[in-house]
C-alpha cells in the first residue's frame, strides 16, 4: 500500500466516524462507498438486501470467485472520545470500528483494481445491518449467492487488546451464539404500606434474576461455554406503590447450538416455578440471533498463509469469544473464516462497544493487504 493510499482511506475512515448511521438507516453510508467505487472504477450493485452493496472485480479467465465483506452501521452509543472528527450524529457512533471495516474494504478494493497477478473474480460486500438486525440474513435472502456465486467468502473485526496489525485465526469457533431475553412479569399493584393485598413483581424480579443465574452454573456443562446476562430491568413509577408489572431483558450466548436447548428448557423452567412461588404470572420470550461463527478447517489455512503474505504477526491459540457475529449467517451458506485484526492497546472505555472507542488507522494497510490477499490465495488454490 501506497502512503497516499493510507492517507486517502484515512480520510474516508473519518468521514465514515463522523457521520455514523444506525442498522437499517445507512442510506448515506451506502452512497459515500458508491461514490468511493466509482471514483475507483469499480462496477457494482446497490440495495442488495436493504443498504446493502456487492461491488465485482473480474481479471483473467480463471473461473474461481471469492467474496470478501464489510459492516457498515453503528450503534445507539454517545462518542466520548473528544476526537477531531468524533461523531456529528447525536447518541450514534461508530463503537464497534465498521467505519475501518469499510474502509478497509474499499482499500482491498482498491489494492486488488491495480494489481494485475490474479485471475479470477472477487465481490465486495459492503453489509447494513450488522448490530443484531439480520444485514447477513436479508441480503442471502436477496439472492446474495444466487447473483453472485462465490465459492467462499471471508471477513475480519478489529481486536482491541490484539497487538495492532496482527491477526488472529482461529481453527473452528471464533464468536458464539446468542439471542435476545425479555422476561415480563406481571403481578398485583398496590399500596407499598399494604403488601399483603399485592402480587410484588419487583421483589418476584430479584429472585428470578438469582435463580436464573444457576442454569450456566449447574446445567451447563462446566467445560462448555455459556453466558446468560440480565443487563436491563423496568418497573414502577412511585416510591410508595408496588408496581403491577416489570420487564428484564437480556442476551444468551454459546459455542455448541447442543447448549441452547439446554439454556431455554432451564428459563422456561425456572420462570414457571417462581411464577408460582409467587403468585404472578411470568412470560419469557427469546428472541435467537445469529449462528456460531465457526472457521472452516481449509479456509481458516488461506486465512494463516494470506497474513503471512502480508507479513503480519500471527495468532493462533486466542480462545474464541462470547460476542456474536452475523457473519456466522454467510458460513451457513459458503465455507469461508472469520479473523480478528489487532486494534492496540486496550484502554478503559475505549474496548468494543465503550464511548471512547476508535478505529486505529495505522492498522488500515494490514488489514486491507490481508483482504485482498486472501482473495488471491484462495482463487489461486482453484
């Protein structure tokens, strides 16, 4: 990569940081890199899916195509990081570093236009909708594979807390499972001073929270992986009132599809018998998200032999991580691997998802050159 290349997706990054969009609301998101393709020369097609863009590059006669893909939206998050180029749009930030992914694939895009040793076709998939709003799922739905039949197809996030510019690959599972909680309760409201002619769902919440915490402790496997985590709880309006109805909502994650039936027998359980405990009436819904992200064994090897080409330090023992990843939902469909880019140094309220988050820049070459040469590895292994 060029210093003027760098310099140039730098300031594409930027942009993209200051002028953040939420899943499903990516319209100018998706026109910048439109605009970024053209002025590169690049064919592509628009609202695949939504937002989405599948971006084609042809050279030679080799029959092989590989897909390579980048998330675009970001999330409901208030930027505290006091940067030059910080977030324009009010409690809407890029936390999770799909500005880099997106630039990062428009560097691989850029990197692969000018480079004549390949043969074969690669598509760019520019993504909406990753944040838990199904962006994977809508655009296979539109026919993502049918239009443009890749044989593979590969990805990366950065890692805060990975030395900048390395790359992780895992052999097998890299991100997990997961899916959405929301457990209502509704009791008998009442006078605070009169509890006896009330049915409490604030005081039925706390032993539900507790009691739910057992099923990852005693019915999951100890040397499996599981988390269930209560993160949001709503009732009651008056100090002085027992409130008739309360709302927990959650998230549930796994590495092996087999714990999950395990998690939602043991909810629907332990729901049922405090229900009764108690004398209210508790209703959990669980919502299921994305897959497992789980490399395949020969693609997770082009992965390794593309980040040596690039001359990147290499991971390889990483364990894999409770976060989720829609990607899982192309892994469904084509054999492919997922890696992790090292972001740097890890800094309090600067990990993914924190206020002081932000995409490190120096890290663009690296994982734009792993991109585009992870394209080539995998066509020349046709």
């Amino acid at each position: 990569m060029t210093p003027e290349l760098h310099q140039k997706l730098t300031a594409w990054r930027r942009h993209l940081h200051a002028h953040p969009e939420l899943s499903l609301q990516e319209k100018e998101t998706s026109a910048f890199v439109q605009d970024r393709l053209t002025e590169l020369g690049i064919p592509f097609e628009a609202d695949v899916g939504g937002h989405g863009i599948v971006a084609t590059l042809r050279r030679g006669s080799a029959q092989g195509r590989v897909g390579l893909r980048a998330d675009m939206d970001a999330l409901p998050i208030t930027e505290d990081t006091g940067l030059p180029y910080a977030s324009t749009s009010s409690g809407v930030m890029h936390a999770c570093g799909h500005d880099g992914h997106t630039a990062s694939l428009l560097g691989a895009a850029a990197l692969l236009a000018a480079d004549t040793s390949w043969s074969g076709t690669v598509d760019f998939i520019f993504q909406p909708a990753e944040e838990g709003y199904g962006g994977a799922r809508t655009m296979v739905a539109d026919g993502l594979f049918e239009r443009f039949p890749m044989e593979r197809v590969f990805g990366f996030h950065n890692w805060p807390g990975l030395q900048a510019g390395s790359i992780a690959v895992h052999d097998g599972v890299v991100m997990a499972s997961g899916g959405r909680v929301t457990i209502t309760i509704e009791g008998h409201a009442g006078h605070a001073g009169m509890p006896h002619l009330t049915r409490d769902p604030v005081m039925t919440a706390g032993h539900l929270i507790v009691a739910l915490q057992s099923i990852v402790s005693r019915s999951v496997d100890p040397l499996d992986t599981a988390v269930l985590s209560l993160c949001t709880i709503e009732g009651g309006t008056a100090p002085n009132q027992i409130a008739g109805r309360v709302t927990i909502r959650g998230t549930l994650r796994f590495h092996r599809e087999e714990i999950k039936d395990t998690i939602l027998s043991g909810i629907e359980r332990t729901c049922a018998g405090i229900a009764t405990s108690f004398g209210v009436k508790v209703t959990p819904e669980i919502v299921m998200g994305v897959g497992v992200v789980i490399n395949t064994p020969a693609e997770a090897g082009l992965a390794r032999l593309a980040a040596e080409k690039v001359q990147a330090p290499l991971c390889r023992d990483l364990a894999p991580s409770m976060a989720g990843e829609d990607f899982a939902f192309y892994l469904k469909h084509r054999p492919g691997a997922f890696v992790w880019i090292g972001n740097g140094e890890l800094r309090d309220g600067a990990e993914l998802h924190g206020p002081r988050y932000d995409f490190n820049d120096a890290i663009l070459p690296v994982a734009s050159g792993w991109m585009a040469e992870v394209a080539k590895t995998a066509l020349s292994a046709n």
